[in-house]
C-alpha cells in the first residue's frame, strides 16, 4: 500500500511539473492604411501579447510592413506547467483583487508619418484585418 502512495505521488509530481504548450495568440495578418485607405508601406508596427492568467510579464516584437501595407506576425505560443496554470489564476485573483486580468490578450500599434493607430484582440473576438493610422502623433 505504501508503495502504491509513493508511485501516486511521483505520478501526480511529474503531471504537475509536465510543460504544457498552447497558442496565445494565432497569426495574425493585418494592413497598415492611412486615414485616406491607401496602404502604408514600411510602418514601424509592434505586436504585444500575454497570457495574463500564469504569465508574469508580456512579449513584443517589432518590425515593419511590406510594399503593400501588410505585416504578419507569427501564431504566439507558449509553455508552461500544469501547476503555474492551475496555481497562478488563483494567486492573481488572492493578490490583485478586482484589478486581476486572466487569458490571453494581445495588442499592435503602428506608427507612421506623425499618426498612430492600434488594435487589440481577445480569444473569441474577431482578429482585425486593417490597421487605420488615424491618431495624430502629439
């Protein structure tokens, strides 16, 4: 019976500490346009994600659109193990209250010619194919 514990603890030890991976974030392919609808080629753009239930701090990356206005960024993924997925969404909501964020998030920002725009995205929602630069750089 003692022998029967150990080989369930060592079972339930190497499951909690096994990585998991999953996507954050899918590709995601957008084009850059001005206020006007025409493309902007060679933006600066920079995508942010996070999978805010057991990750600590976000990723980005930057880079630019092509001739056309378009930039594709790359499906986000990451690994973790099963215990920091089911420990960390309750340490969150014990040490950030009602200001706790949970799942994956994502966000993109382009900048060019003295305007800006960004777009963001949640699981569920519809991944935005058009980024308008229609804010004006202050």
């Amino acid at each position: 019976m003692k022998r029967l514990i150990l080989v369930a603890l060592g079972v339930t030890l190497v499951a909690l500490l096994w990585p998991v991976q999953s996507i954050t974030v899918p590709e995601w392919r957008y084009r850059v346009v001005d206020r006007t609808g025409q493309p902007v080629p060679h933006a600066f753009v920079r995508e942010h994600w996070q999978n805010y239930s057991f990750e600590v701090s976000g990723h980005e990356q930057d880079g630019r659109t092509d001739d056309a206005g378009t930039v594709t960024f790359p499906p986000r993924r990451v690994t973790s193990a099963v215990w920091r997925r089911a420990f960390c969404p309750v340490w969150n909501g014990l040490t950030a209250g009602v200001h706790a964020s949970y799942g994956s998030s994502a966000m993109t920002l382009s900048q060019h010619g003295g305007y800006e725009g960004w777009l963001d995205w949640k699981p569920g929602q519809y991944l935005p194919d058009t980024l308008v630069l229609s804010h004006e750089i202050k």
